[in-house]
C-alpha cells in the first residue's frame, strides 16, 4: 500500500481527492489536514510515503511545508498539487525538494500516475506546466527582489517597508526599481502582481 497525507486548505477539495485515492486498492489515506502548520506534526503521526501538498494554505504555504517535510521525514516524498499553474511554483517547488507537480484540474488517471511514479523514486511533472517553464525561464528577481515586492504587497510606504526588512529607505527604492524593471512593471503594485502571477514570490 502507498500511504498519503493529503494537505489542501479546501475541505470540499481535500474529501473529493481523498475518496478519489480511496477508490485505488494500492493507496490508502492516512492523514488529511487543512492547514501548512498541520503538515509536519501529521506525517510525523503517520509516516505516509507521499505527502500530496497544496502551495496556498494558511499557517505556512506548500514550497516551505515541502522543504521541512523533506527534512523532518526525508522517506516522506512531496508531491504539490495545486490550482496554480504558475512555472515559477514548479521551479520553487522543485528547488524545495518536491518530487512532483500536478495541477488540479488534470485527469484522475494523471494524479494516480503521479502519485504511483513518484513513490517509485521517479519524477512527474505536469507536461504542459513544465514546457511553459522552459519557455519563461527561471525567475529574474534576486531574493531580496522578492522580499521587498513581498512586503510592498501589504502596502505601506517606503519607509514602511525599510523598517519592516531592516533596510535602509534608499536599498529598498533601489531594490523596487530593480524589480519593477526586471518584471516590466510601471508600478510597484504592477510588479508584485507581475511577480504573483508568475508565481516568483
């Protein structure tokens, strides 16, 4: 038998996927919880083979869930399975340790070859999310692009952010501009939501 935890902060969503897996006389459900914070303490509880991981939840997002899971249960082998479809998600993801990416609206019979080849020690990714990625390429910004255009999207003032980061008010104009240029934004808004939808923070 695979053992699954499924993590989706939908509950409706989270009891469709789990009676779907139920269906299969190979895998078997073994946790299922709605919130980023849940995910670790629950594989340790039932040390499942894959953990099938949404990337938007509350608590903690899926690509930092997957990177602790990797660490606290290396065996355990992170499978997101997200609505967005986003080429930036899959190269964080993958950079976080996932074994694989599916998007929810693909086929059941894709999930279920998903879920079984990971938990061979293969990989499986979306084949059209994964031929968009090649063509957008990696993401242009720098870590501390990101983390400015993070926190411009709780808005604030310049001199918000700078406090907020620990950054001088000048390093965090000149980070927004970097951004905003790379992201061929006009606005700081523009650009976090250039950035979102790309799937870069």
């Amino acid at each position: 038998m695979i053992r699954v935890l499924l993590a989706a902060d939908q509950a409706l969503v989270r009891g469709a996927l789990a009676s779907l897996l139920r269906m299969e006389p190979d895998l078997e459900v073994v946790a299922e919880v709605g919130s980023g914070l849940e995910v670790v303490p629950a594989a340790q509880r039932t040390t499942p083979d894959i953990a099938l991981v949404d990337v938007q939840m509350p608590g903690r997002d899926g690509l930092a869930v997957t990177a602790e899971l990797r660490h606290a249960l290396p065996d355990c082998r992170v499978l997101i399975c997200t609505t967005f479809s986003r080429p930036g998600y899959l190269s964080r993801a993958m950079s976080a340790g996932a074994a694989g990416f599916v998007v929810k609206d693909s086929r059941p019979e894709q999930l279920i070859n998903a879920i079984r080849r990971v938990h061979a020690g293969l990989r499986f990714v979306d084949p059209a999310l994964a031929a968009e990625s090649l063509a957008s390429g990696a993401s242009p910004l720098t870590d501390r692009e990101a983390d400015v255009l993070r926190a411009a999207a709780e808005g604030g003032t310049v001199a918000d952010l700078a406090t907020a980061l620990g950054l001088s008010a000048g390093t965090v104009r000149n980070h927004l501009s970097s951004a905003i240029g790379k992201t061929q934004a006009r606005t700081r808004a523009e650009a976090v939501r250039v950035a979102e939808t790309s799937g870069w923070l």
